[in-house]
C-alpha cells in the first residue's frame, strides 16, 4: 500500500464529466488499497475570469481582496469533486487551505508556504476517507486566505506530499509529459522519459508551463518524486502502460544530453531606467523598492555612458509592470534618473540541460542559431545549466524551432 498525493489541473476538471473522470481515477487508486489525498485547481478558464473581474475594477487593487476572490475557483471543484467521489461510493471531503491549516506568509498573490499541520489529514486517509484539497490557497498571518501565485495548485501538491511523506506526487494535467519544448510550435518535439530536478526548475522558471516553479524547488529540497501525467489517457500511473515524465536526482539519469530542452516566456516585460547617476549604492536605491513592492526582477544589464550617468535595463514579470513604474515613480527624486521606458513586446527564450556543466560552445551555438535567422538579442543572462537571451516577441516561434534543430532535439 502506498501514500500517494494526486493533483489535477484546470483542464482535468474542466466540466463535470471530466470531474467524474477524475472520481473514477482516484477510486482505482483507492480500490488497489493506497491512501489517497488530492490536490486541484479550478475549473479551465475560471481563474483567468476571476482576474480579469479584479483588473477590470482596478490595475493596483488590494492584493487581500485579490486574494479572496481567485480563491474561490478551487473551492468549487474541490466541493464538486468530493461529491463525484462520494457518489461512487468513495469517501470523501473537501478541505480548503485555511481548514488544514497551509500556513503562509503574509505575500498576498505570491505566498509562501512557512508550515503544513498535516497530522489530521494522515489519520483521515489511514481511516479511509479520502482529502480533497483546494490547490492554491492557505492562510496568512493576518489570518486571511492567501493565495501562491498562478500555477500555485502545484505546489500546494509538492508541499502536501512532503507534508504527508507520501511516496509520490502524480500531477495529472493536460500532456503526458515534459517535452523537449512545446509541440504545438514544434511538432518534432520529444517526450522525455526522466528529467533532473534542476532542469524542470530552470525550465520551469524561464516559461514552461508544465509545472510552477516553486513546486519543482519545493520537490527538490525535500526529495519528493514526481511524475507528469496526462489525465486523459487511462492506466497513465507510475511504472504503468503510458508513463509521463519523472522528474527525479540527477543521479539517477545516466545518459545526460547538453540540452534537454529549448523554452520561451511571452509573459516577459523590459523596463529601462535611463539617466541614472552613476555612483554606488544606485543599483540599491533601485532594487531596494521594487522589491519591497514585491517585484521580482529577472535579467539585468547595466550600460555606463561618458558623462557619468548609465542606463539599467532588467526584465520583470508584464503583469508587475504598472507596479514597477509605479514605485520607481515615487522614488525618482531618491533614484534621480531621467526617464522610463518600458516595453511588453519581448519575450524570453531560454536553453536548458544539465550537460552544459561538463560541454562548451552551448552559448556560442545559440547565438549562430538566432544571427542565421536575423533575430537581434536584446538581453542575455546565464547559469550553470542554462542560457536566456530577450528577443522581440514577434521571432518567439521561429527562434524556437531554430534552437530545437541546432541542438539536435527534433524527433
């Protein structure tokens, strides 16, 4: 008998049939003898209409009330989904993050988790009864309802599975897996049997949508083995006929490419303050705000000109962007730069591959890559296992399928 946390995303539970679906799938597991808690997002489309309702009222609402409202979509479905369950003889019930309680920090719209209280849940499934989760959400210290940023249900699945010491965490979403990039621009792409953790997490953090970033971290440091699922093909389980993708240690992939996978973000914004002293302490002076504002700031480059001023480009989340400008508007006389200017069409691509450690001539291939096909680089940043350059949003797709050839990835 295993302790398995299975989660599933907005796709999976899109409608009530495919909430049947999901019942029927969990009941197998619980049929074969293994304790069982699920994890799920709201139904497709639900969110980004709870957004767009907050945005439409206000561009810098209360990030609290924020909060209330998007969390309500995976109230929904874990309510619909324990009654699936209930009503095919499963016994079920749903849990919200702040009935666990998911302790968070106070970040409303970017939580992070601080603890889990997971001792009632474990004697529930030791009984029987099967938790259904609304991913997503916790509480804060302020005790109101917090929420971990979109893709968030993830890693409300990772820390639970943690929290549980469950054997493993099967996220069921809308693929069967972790490509090499994404096949609806290249259709040669190729599904990778096992991929290293910090792979996923490079990935994971330049675009890729298969799993949220802080899931792969959080799985990561505490060990938890994780495997991509589709929920639409049956018998998709560990070890079954139509295995995902696990994401594992390094040590267990023998074979490691130089690139496991080429990934793109459109969600990029560019800010350029311009005009800026040059004098030290200035790169704190504009950091420092931003990140109180809860901005996160990706790539920087700082351009120095002959007459003792510089411009600092860096690149931002788009969505954060009115609050950038916002913030570095009310400190500009503390700043004392010149102008902004900013710009939301770009976009982020990035390699990957845990073979870059021990290979050269990962960057330089890139760069031939995109000069042979005219598209300019902007911005370029780089790690140990990875290269991202900013390019214009229109050569997004064909800068895609040129790295996927010349790393030799296309099926």
């Amino acid at each position: 008998m295993a302790r398995i946390v299975m989660k599933f995303g907005g796709t999976s539970v899109a409608d009530l049939d495919r909430i049947r679906s999901v019942a029927a799938r969990v009941k197998r597991e619980v049929d074969a003898g293994n304790e069982v808690a699920v994890v799920v997002s709201a139904m497709a489309g639900t969110t980004n209409q709870l957004v767009a309702w907050c945005t439409a009222l206000s561009a810098l609402h209360d990030a609290r009330e924020y909060d209330t409202v998007v969390a309500t979509g995976e109230q929904v479905t874990s309510g619909l989904l324990a009654i699936a369950l209930q009503t095919i003889g499963v016994n079920a019930r749903s849990w919200q993050g702040w009935q666990v309680p998911l302790a968070t920090d106070g970040a409303h719209g970017k939580a992070r988790i601080e603890s889990i209280a997971g001792g009632d849940l474990i004697r529930r499934m030791q009984g029987g009864q099967v938790p259904v989760l609304a991913g997503f959400q916790g509480i804060g210290p302020d005790g109101r309802v917090t929420t971990f940023g979109r893709g968030g249900s993830d890693t409300s699945a990772v820390a639970l599975a943690a929290a549980l010491r469950a054997e493993r965490c099967d996220i069921y979403t809308d693929v069967d897996g972790v490509y090499t990039t994404d096949p609806r621009i290249v259709p040669r792409a190729r599904k990778l049997a096992k991929i290293a953790y910090e792979e996923m997490l490079e990935l994971a953090s330049v675009g890729a949508k298969v799993l949220q970033t802080r899931s792969v971290e959080l799985a990561m440091k505490e060990g938890v083995r994780v495997q991509v699922l589709s929920s639409f093909d049956d018998g998709a389980t560990l070890g079954g006929d139509l295995p995902g993708t696990l994401v594992v240690d390094e040590e267990e992939i023998v074979e490691k490419e130089i690139v496991s996978g080429i990934a793109y973000s459109r969600d990029e914004a560019k800010l350029t303050v311009r005009g800026v002293p040059d004098r030290p302490g200035i790169a704190a002076a504009i950091f420092g705000p931003l990140s109180a504002a809860s901005v996160n700031v990706d790539m920087i480059v700082q351009n120095v000109s002959a007459d003792a001023t510089t411009d600092l480009t860096f690149t931002l989340n788009r969505a954060d962007l009115p609050r950038a400008e916002k913030t570095l508007a009310e400190h500009q006389a503390e700043i004392g730069y010149a102008t902004l200017l900013a710009d939301k069409e770009v976009a982020k691509i990035s390699v990957v591959g845990v073979g870059m450690r021990s290979h050269s001539g990962v960057a330089s291939t890139m760069f031939r890559a995109l000069a042979s096909k005219g598209i300019n680089i902007q911005v370029i940043s780089t790690s140990e296992i990875k290269v991202s350059v900013l390019i214009s949003a229109e050569y997004t797709e064909l800068a895609v399928r040129a790295l996927h050839t010349a790393y030799g990835l296309d099926a």
